[in-house]
C-alpha cells in the first residue's frame, strides 16, 4: 500500500492504492508523546491487518486500536509518564462504506441530507455505563471528571490511550480510563455529503448541527480547497465566546 500524509499536527489521512481512505485525529493530554506515538503507528497497524485479512475490513478497524495501545502503552511505562494520553478516532472510508473507531471526545459527523449524523459518541465519565465500569474499579466521578482513587488525577474522558495512572500494572485488569474504542460502521447513502473528524476544542465551541451548516454552506463554493474550510472552520470556533481556547485538529472529507 502506498500510503500518503496529507495533513499535519496529530491528524493523518491517508489513502492506499484500491481507494482505502484513513483518517486519524488524536488529542494528546500533558503533552504530545502519546499522540505522536498514535499518529506514527496506528495506521501502520491497520495497514498490516487490512494486508493480512481483506475480508474482515470491519473486524480489523475493531481490534486495530487495542493492539496498537498495546505497544503505546510500553512505549509509556515509566512512573514521570503516567498522565500521558491521548484520545483518538479514526474513520475509514472503503467502497460504499464508512467505519468509525472512537476512543475519548474526538467526534465524527456525518453531512446526510444537511442533516448531522453523529457516527461517534463522546467518552464522558458521566454516561452512566462509563461510570458504573469506573466505579467498580474504585475511581470515582465528580463535576464531569474521572478522579483517581486518591484524588491524584482527574481526567474529562473515560476512554483514552496512555494515562496509566488510571491503570494498575497490569494494565488489562480493572482500569478506570480504557482504550477500547467503540466502532460505527454505516453504509454511504444518496445525499451524504461529507465527514467532519475534529477534536473536542471544535465542539465545545460548536454543536454537530452548527459545524455541517457551517461547513455545508462554505464546501459548495470552495472550488475544492477543502483546506480553506478547515482553516474558516477553526478561526470560526476561536471567535466566539464560547470557546475554551483548547487546541484543535479538523478533517473534512468529501464523499
């Protein structure tokens, strides 16, 4: 597969020969190492798992994440690394189909008919299945945020790679903060338009709904340079009130 870099900072797209489209957004906490680590390996891992078993293409995007936390995870295994993280989502766009992988509060938002379609769900500590798995592993929620037993940490997600403060030694065994990513696969439909991927700065300022009108209405006198939305997208966010001045990463994706 010949694979190429086409965006910058910690979100890849990339795509191979027969029209396989990858895109990668990941938002590192206390530093960029653990999505660097993520930005360089994560697509490889695919790659190798897609070259291996074409046939189990949604299978593959399921299983990718965890093998390759995997090997971030020993890539972090030291004690001043322990607040290190990352969350991450990938979307592929292969044929008629689009799969999600999402760990964290990165999103992606499906144009459908001007409508916004959410093909992932933020990874807050407050959904009730994420806090009933953190409280059986003796961490607590409070004001929206996972606390580590001792009130040693506290996180906004309940799902990321790294942090293993939230982890034991044995990492697989009760963590508060898993990386196990939670996958939509759905088929493209007449009147899908485009894909939003961005990190979680873009929709603390903005609804899904507001990003696709927004997008929507500047994608159509683009005249191709989706990389002018992206970038009226991000100042767009940066102007208003609302914005809590985090960093942002956004793909948009014409289908």
């Amino acid at each position: 597969m010949g694979l190429e870099k086409v965006l910058v900072e910690h979100g890849h797209c990339k795509e191979e020969e027969d029209k396989v489209l990858f895109v990668g957004v990941y938002d590192g906490h206390k530093g960029s190492l653990t999505s660097k680590l993520c930005a360089d390996n994560l697509h490889k891992d695919l790659e190798t798992r897609m070259n291996k078993a074409r046939r189990m293409f949604g299978i593959a995007s399921a299983q990718k994440a965890g093998s390759t936390s995997s090997i971030t995870h020993q890539s972090l295994n030291k004690n001043w690394l322990r607040m290190v993280g990352s969350t991450a989502i990938v979307a592929l766009v292969y044929k008629e189909r689009i799969v999600v992988a999402n760990a964290g509060n990165c999103r992606c938002v499906l144009s459908r008919d001007k409508v916004a379609v959410d093909l992932s769900r933020d990874h807050s500590p407050e959904l009730e299945m994420e806090r009933k798995r953190i409280e059986a592993c003796h961490g607590f929620v409070e004001n929206g945020r996972l606390y580590h037993c001792n009130r040693e940490a506290n996180l906004k997600v309940s799902r990321a790679i790294g942090c293993l403060i939230f982890k034991s030694k044995d990492y697989k065994k009760c963590p508060k903060v898993i990386c196990e990513p939670e996958v939509t696969e759905v088929d493209i439909e007449h009147g899908d338009e485009f894909l939003v991927v961005a990190s979680d700065g873009i929709w603390s300022a903005m609804s899904s709904q507001e990003v696709i009108d927004f997008v929507g209405e500047r994608v159509q006198c683009c005249k191709g340079r989706i990389s002018d939305v992206c970038s009226q997208l991000i100042h767009h966010c940066l102007d208003k009130e609302a914005c809590s001045r985090d960093n942002m990463t956004v793909v948009i994706i014409k289908l």
